[in-house]
C-alpha cells in the first residue's frame, strides 16, 4: 500500500517545480543525487540509445521508494515485487529496461532517507 503511494507520487511529479515543505526537501535530495544518476545512467545505459532524461523517472520512483520508513525496513528483494507491480510500464517503460535504475535511485536514496 505504501508503495502504491510512492508510485503514484513519482508518476505526479515529473516535474519538481513549485513545491514546497517536505516535498522541496525530497526534491532537493533528490537533485543532490543526480550526478550519481547520470554517471551511472552513462555506465550502464549507453547502448540502449536513450538518455539520462528517459531513465530519471526510474531513478526517482527507486529513491521516492525509500521516503517510506517502513519501505526502509525491508531489503530490496521484499520491496521489489511490490515495487515492479506498481511500476506502470504504459508510462514508464518496460520494468526489465529500467529495474537497475530503480535500484540505483533505491540504493542511493537509503543512503539519504533511511538507515
């Protein structure tokens, strides 16, 4: 259920323009990340032919994962089914082609929001 909600909450923000309170503080978290994101968007997803752009939201949905203090419990491998159920390949992407990104951003966000 709480990630449901994380899911829902990365697919509404493609964009972090405009907030304010805790979700600026979430982005800002987020935006101090995103050389990490891309260096390893670099190293892992140069043959597939999109760009940093096209995987951020893969990044963001793993980070906005761990914002959930009970999603900061679990391992990776009990969050994950839950995490790929509710990823809505319609909008963004086959899960098999942006799973790594996800766990990077989950990885990454742990380091910031949990732990």
């Amino acid at each position: 259920r709480a990630i449901a909600a994380q899911a829902q909450e990365a697919q509404s923000h493609h964009t972090e323009q405009g907030t304010t309170g805790r979700n600026k503080d979430t982005s800002d978290k987020f935006a101090s990340l995103e050389s990490l994101f891309k260096a390893h968007c670099q190293s892992h997803f140069t043959t597939s032919g999109y760009d940093y752009n096209h995987y951020r939201l893969a990044y963001k949905y793993g980070f906005d994962l761990t914002l959930d203090p009970d999603n900061q419990k679990m391992g990776w491998t009990s969050v994950e089914p839950h995490a790929r159920q509710n990823w809505d390949e319609g909008i963004m992407g086959l899960w098999s082609q942006h799973r790594s990104a996800v766990l990077y951003g989950w990885e990454q966000g742990l380091k910031i929001n949990g732990e």
